[in-house]
C-alpha cells in the first residue's frame, strides 16, 4: 500500500479513502467525527463544520491525522525481517548425530520434507515452528538470518515469522467468509478489495466455489484449507510457511504451492505424495526421527515430474467428470503423454 500523502487526504472522497485506508475510520471516530462511509465529500470538506464547533484548525488536524495514519500502516504492514533460515542438526531417537548437519533456506525457496510415518517430519516442522534452541527432543538449532530467534516465538501482527497450515481445519466462528476477511485485512491495514482478491484466489484452489456471504461453518474442509491457504499467501504477512500433508485437503495442491511462492514466502511441506515431492528443488528425507539425507532433483526425476503432472490432470479431469455426475471415458495414457507438451 502507497503512504497516504497530504493531496490525497484532501483531495480524494472519504467512500475511497476508507475503502483503501481502513484506520482511518477508527481514527475519525476517536476524535468523535461521525460519517457515512459511503459519502462522497472530501474529508477537508466534511472537518470545516466540525473544526469550526471544536475552535481547532482543520489543517492542523489533517497533518496530524496523516502522520497518525502512516505510522499505523507502517507497523501493521510491516513484514517480519527475514532472509535465511538455517536448521542446524540435533540427535536421532536414538541419540545419534543427524546426517543432515545444516539446511539453509532463502525467500522464495520451497524444501518438500518426505518419510514414512512416524519418521519424525511433524516433529521438525513442530521445531521450526517452536524456533527451537536446543531446547526441544530433537536438539536441534533454528537460526534467523544466522541468529537464535527464541525472543520472537512470541511475536504478534506484522513481527510474526511462522504460518502454519495443519492437517485439519475448521471454523467455530459465527462469520461469514467475508466477513472474516475484513476483520484480517483491516487489522493488516490493507485496502479493502484485498478481501475479494482473496476469495477469488481461494476459490482457484477449491474444488467447488464458495462466496463472500458464505457462512464459515457451512464450508466443506476442502474450502477451509483453500481460504486458509489463499489468506496466508494474500493477507498474512509471515515469511515462512509450514504445511503438513497437503495432498489431504482436496484442494488444487500445484497451484497451492504457486501462490504463496509467488508471495516470496519461505514454504516447507511435509509430504507423502510423490508429485509434490519433486516439485521441490531439494527435498529432506526423514529417518528415525532424523534428517537422514537432503536430496537434489535429479534430470531424471524432472522427467519423471512431467510424467506425474500429466497423470494429475489425468486425475483431476476423471475427478471433475465424477463430481458433476459424468461417466468417465477411458484414457489411452501413452497417446496422452505424446500428445500433451
């Protein structure tokens, strides 16, 4: 969002200034200035009357007004400072030394964290959510842009590192999906039409689409996932994101994944799904509660990635037939991969 400047403040209508500068009503109704939200007067128009009754000047109140504004949307739209994070290596359950010592992530980068259950993949992603010291079963040491960070495991608004998306979801909150997102988007002091550019990017990942004025607890765990996904790409300003077990939630996972890297978002995924395992330039293998191997993709692999996207267009083509009450077609899958870019 733009700083708001003294020509804007005086010259835009207040319906357009709140819409893209939503503190701005809270400030108006502290100094007990009552308005229609929908007026399209100016705000230097609409304090004439009411510096006149209060013996203040106008001007004064407008430079402060600003300044006040600016400030807040700094801090609420600040995002957390963040370039590197490290994983320095702990023990095994058994107490032996990993055989990853060190993993460096930058902005941008996606690692796919893969092996079997009970391997130990959501106790490392529960340390990097912690930002462990050492002071977890692991042992392990989570370092921000080279320093221990335990002093923002704490953090709140825009200061927050971690966003974190489980294996399940639900909503208690009587709200519509509109509604909670405008609550979100002003407490970020973000523009209001954030809210509809959310929805319509969740709506991108859901199987079927939901609308603003739609109740939270009506939605199927398939669109939960999908607007959480959608607010911590759009709203949410953490830079590192954790997944466990996407392939679950029934949503569009590649383009999941594409919209927060978009956001230059830090994303590690737990994963038993091969596809998504090799979207990832480098994926970690977890053994006996171990980072046991960090493996690079391979040029082979990459072939073989091709091969699993085109079998998942595959699958979500027969799975869209399915769902609409179709009968699915066989698929010659040989004339399909020749066929297909």
């Amino acid at each position: 969002m733009q700083p708001l400047t003294q020509e804007k403040l005086t010259q835009t209508s207040l319906a357009a200034l709140l819409a893209e500068y939503p503190l701005l009503e809270s400030v108006l109704l502290e100094q007990g200035i009552e308005f229609d939200p929908a007026e399209e007067v100016t705000l230097a128009a609409k304090l004439a009357q009411w510096s006149a009754l209060r013996n203040r000047s106008a001007a004064d109140f407008l430079d402060q007004l600003l300044a006040r504004i600016n400030e807040l949307n700094g801090l609420l739209a600040s995002t957390a400072s963040l370039e590197q994070l490290e994983i320095i290596a702990g023990r095994d359950k058994s107490g032996q030394p990993e055989q990853v010592e060190r993993i460096c992530l930058q902005r941008g980068d996606l690692l796919t964290i893969v092996g079997p259950t009970g391997s130990g993949k959501s106790r490392l992603l529960a340390d990097i959510e912690w930002l462990a010291t050492g002071d977890t079963p692991s042992g392990r040491m989570i370092l921000v842009d080279g320093h221990p960070s335990e002093d923002r495991r704490f953090s709140t608004g825009g200061d927050q590192l971690i966003a974190q998306l489980s294996q399940t979801m639900s909503f208690v909150l009587d709200a519509t999906v509109e509604e909670l997102l405008s609550l979100h988007v002003e407490s970020r002091g973000m523009a209001a039409s954030v809210v509809a550019e959310t929805i319509a990017a969740a709506n991108e990942l859901s199987g079927e689409p939901f609308a603003g004025a739609t109740a939270l607890t009506s939605l199927s765990g398939g669109q939960t996932r999908a607007l959480m996904v959608a607010d911590t790409a759009l709203v949410c300003r953490s830079p590192i994101v954790l997944i466990d077990e996407i392939e679950n939630a029934g949503i569009d996972r590649r383009a999941a994944f594409n919209l927060l890297l978009s956001q230059d978002k830090i994303v590690l995924s737990a994963t038993h799904d091969p596809l998504l395992a090799l979207l990832a330039p480098r994926r970690l293998c977890m053994r006996h509660g171990a980072m046991h191997a960090l493996r690079q993709r391979t040029i082979e692999e990459e072939a073989i990635l091709a091969d699993l996207e085109k079998l998942d267009d595959i699958h979500a083509a027969i799975r869209h037939q399915l769902r609409h009450g179709g009968q699915a077609a066989p698929i010659d899958l040989e004339n399909f991969r020749r066929n297909t870019p």
